[in-house]
C-alpha cells in the first residue's frame, strides 16, 4: 500500500518533477527589441525554492536599487532537464537566437562554454569580498587560470538519516553530526534490517538512474577509494589510470550493493530517492542541502543530517556574462553580478535552502543569518516549495554546540571535490554513465563484470574521448 507523503514533500517533489520534466521551447526569450536596451536579461534553470522564489527576490531587490539608473535586471527560467538547458544555452548564444546578458551555468559547464568563447573573462567589477568565497567552491569559476564566472550558490552531497528507526531499532548511537565511516553505516543499516525488519526498512537510497546523478555517485567514490584521483587534470587532459578506476569501481559498487541500497536506486534520480526516503523506505539518504528545509518540516527531530562518509561532490551554479553582450551591458551585468553574489545575497540564499558560497554567511552556528536584499527570507518564515503559504526555517542547530551550515554543509563544501573540468564534460559524464550500466543496468545472463573489467572498459572509452 502507497504510504501518504507529508504536504512539504509533496510539494517539493512537483517542482523537481516539473524542473525534470517540463520540455520544448526557452519560454519568453528575449529578442532585440528597442526597449529592451537597458534591460539586463539572466537566464537560469527553474528555482527549486519555487514560484518567485530567492533568485527572483534577489533580481527584485537590484531592480529597486537600479531604478534610478534606468536598467532592470530580468529573470528568464529556462525549461527541461539540466542536460536541455545546457543544449538551450548553448544553440542560444552560438545562434544568436536569444538575448542574454547573463547566463547561470551549472558548475561543470563553465570550461566548455569559456573553451567555445560564449562567455566572457571577468573583471574584479563582478565579484565582492573574492576572499570571502570559499576556495574550493571558487574554483570552479575558472578556467585556463581566468575568472569567467563567479559562484552563486553551491551544492555538495550530505547524508540524511532517520533517528526515530535508529531508536526503534534500539541503535546505540543516534546522533551522527560528527560524521561517520561507511563501516560504521552498514553496521547501522544491519541492525535496522534485523530489528525492524528488511521488508519493512532498507538501508539507505541514491540516485544511480542513467543521468548526472550517476556520475556524481561514482566520483564520490572514485575520489574516496583514491584520495588525490581525478580523470582530469588542470588542462582538461585524461589523469586517471585503469589501477585507480578499479579501485574506485570496487568502492561504488561496495557502497551500493544490493544488501544495503533500495533496489530502487539504480533507477532513482532527485525525486524519487526523497520519495522513499520520505515514505519511510530507508532509514538513509544521499541528497544535496535544498531538502533540509522541507524534511525537517515534514520529520522536525526525528531528522538527523550529518557529512556524506567519504567525499562529496560540489554542484551549484555560477553567473557569467555572455560574449554577445555589448560592452555597456557587459558591464551593467558584471555590477548585477556581484549584487546578486555579494555576502548579504548568500546569506538570503542559504535562508532560503541553498548552500551559500561565501565563509561568512556560516560564521554563527545555532541562528539563522541575516538577509536584508530578501524580505521573505528577512524574518523566520519563508516561501515554500511552491510559492504558496509559509513553512518556517529549519534550527542551525542540530546538536549540542553543532550547527547545520557551520558544521555540516560548510566543512563539506570546503572539502570538497570537482567532477572533471574539462570542455568535453558533456562527453565525459555520458561516458562514465554508459560504462556504468555494467553496475546498473539489466543484469546480462552471463552475470556481471568483476570490478577490473568495469575499469579497463571505462579507461578506453575515456581515452577516445579526453585528450592526452
């Protein structure tokens, strides 16, 4: 029997089924209308913190500031998957289709559109406070040793779990905020399994459906099973070496084995893996921070949240300007971007869900911070999910002397680690995706290949696309 889904999660999981699935066209693109000359257009992906949601209020706040000025900053959102925007991006500015001065690129997309010349190399004009910007997030604004892009808000993996079935179970150790090793999880998921029962309770859930989520699983592992591993190096030239993904496969596929991972998982994507989670299917979950907010609604105590064991991945986004823009717009928009970058706007967007780039946004733990450009987010509650009603902001504090953005999110933003950077990203994730059907697609009569054989394909199929 379908187990009722809490309101917040529900509402959660209609926008990421909207932002996954909406297709067709870029919605109310821009074109070179005369009236349009002072007006500085930013394109984007849906805002998962739904209908006028913190980027909009962000856009609002600059717009009330410039109105002397005579410029407006518009927000354009563009439909479909992470995959679709990209390709709607980039036929946008090679065309010349769409006016867009500013473009939010997902992290691992600013070599390539640098590479192609679609965006342009930034003046210190567009970035506040460059100190302030944690450093390992920082870098992925860059290419080839030039700021192309700045941060505006990040993501990295954490790990969700369900204290009320730890209780239950009658596990020892309930509160995880210091962290814990991947031995010391599947001990936990064992006695769940055993005291509550497998039917009822399985270990822990992901998203290994063919598509990026794929990807970032096996990165995380990749880099933890090999502390310093990367596929690529500095120039976008293949590093890696069949010893190294052998190792990292035998830790993917450790960490995912049936025994411990819903069966579920290797055809869950965002939506699907908190749906589960959230039914009460799994007593642990691998999701970015934008969740925190509505499970702990939905869950309040009985939600722990601690560091993924191991690495975690960085996602997010970063603003650029485009190549197409004139330079007196150019400009307008490198000044849109350091407002929409600077360290009051982080600390609105980390009240609102996401993971704030910049140090000082999590300097006190146990309070939420300060946010004046967004009076939604000013005070305790906050926009939901869809736009409509209000939830109220989830503790800082999870623990004893323990906060949520300075002891969780931030020590893993900081630490942690890059997909490859490289303009053939596109390539290189579908690649790795492919390879790993191995692992998780239908399961070929003749069984599975070993760990070695995985690797060795993976390795070739790598160096036909990488250079080097």
């Amino acid at each position: 029997m379908a187990r009722r889904l809490p309101a917040a999660v529900l509402a959660l999981l209609s926008l990421l089924a909207l932002a996954a699935c909406t297709g067709g066209d870029v919605r109310d693109e821009p074109t070179a209308a005369a009236d349009d000359r002072r007006r500085i257009v930013v394109a984007s992906g849906q805002d998962v913190t739904g209908k006028n949601g913190i980027r909009q209020q962000l856009i609002d706040a600059w717009n009330a500031e410039e109105a002397s000025q005579g410029y407006e900053a518009r927000l354009v959102e563009l439909p479909g998957s992470a995959d679709q925007q990209r390709s709607q991006l980039l036929g946008a500015l090679q065309s010349g289709s769409a006016d867009y001065d500013v473009v939010n690129l997902d992290v691992t997309w600013v070599p390539e559109f640098a590479a192609a010349g679609l965006i342009r190399p930034l003046t210190d004009a567009a970035v506040r406070s460059p100190g302030d910007i944690i450093p390992s997030v920082d870098r992925t604004a860059h290419w080839n040793d030039k700021r192309y892009a700045v941060p505006f808000n990040s993501d990295a993996g954490l790990l969700y779990y369900r204290k009320d079935h730890l209780r239950k179970a009658g596990v020892s150790r309930t509160d995880l905020s210091d962290g814990v090793t991947w031995d010391e999880l599947r001990e936990q998921i064992d006695v769940v399994k055993d005291r509550l029962g497998s039917q009822d309770h399985e270990g822990w859930t992901t998203q290994l459906a063919p598509y990026e989520g794929r990807t970032v699983n096996a990165i995380e592992a990749f880099t933890s099973a090999v502390p310093g591993l990367r596929l690529t190096d500095g120039d976008g030239e293949y590093a890696a070496t069949v010893e190294q993904l052998t190792a990292g496969v035998a830790e993917l596929r450790a960490r995912t084995t049936p025994a411990y991972t819903l069966d579920e998982a290797a055809e869950s994507r965002e939506a699907e893996s908190l749906s589960a989670f959230a039914e009460g299917r799994t007593t642990f979950l691998r999701h970015w921070p934008y969740v925190y907010p509505t499970l702990h609604e939905t869950f309040g105590e009985n939600l722990g949240v601690t560091r993924l064991p191991g690495k975690a991945v960085l996602g997010g986004q970063n603003l650029a300007v485009t190549s197409a823009t004139s330079e007196q717009r150019a400009a307008k928009a490198a000044e849109l971007i350091a407002f929409l970058t600077d360290p009051d706007s982080e600390r609105c967007l980390l009240r609102a869900g996401f993971a704030a780039t910049r140090d000082s946004a999590y300097r006190e733990a146990g309070a939420a911070p300060r946010c004046r450009h967004a009076r939604a987010y000013a005070e305790t509650p906050a926009a939901s999910p869809t736009g409509e009603g209000t939830v109220r902001l989830p503790p800082d504090r999870i623990a004893d002397g323990v906060g949520f953005g300075r002891d969780i999110l931030l020590p893993a933003l900081r630490e942690g680690v890059d997909r490859p950077r490289t303009p053939l990203y596109g390539a290189v994730t579908h690649t790795v995706i492919t390879e790993l059907d191995a692992l998780y697609g239908p399961s070929p009569s003749e069984g599975r290949p070993d760990d070695a054989e995985i690797a060795k394909s993976l390795d070739e199929a790598l160096r036909k696309i990488l250079p080097g």
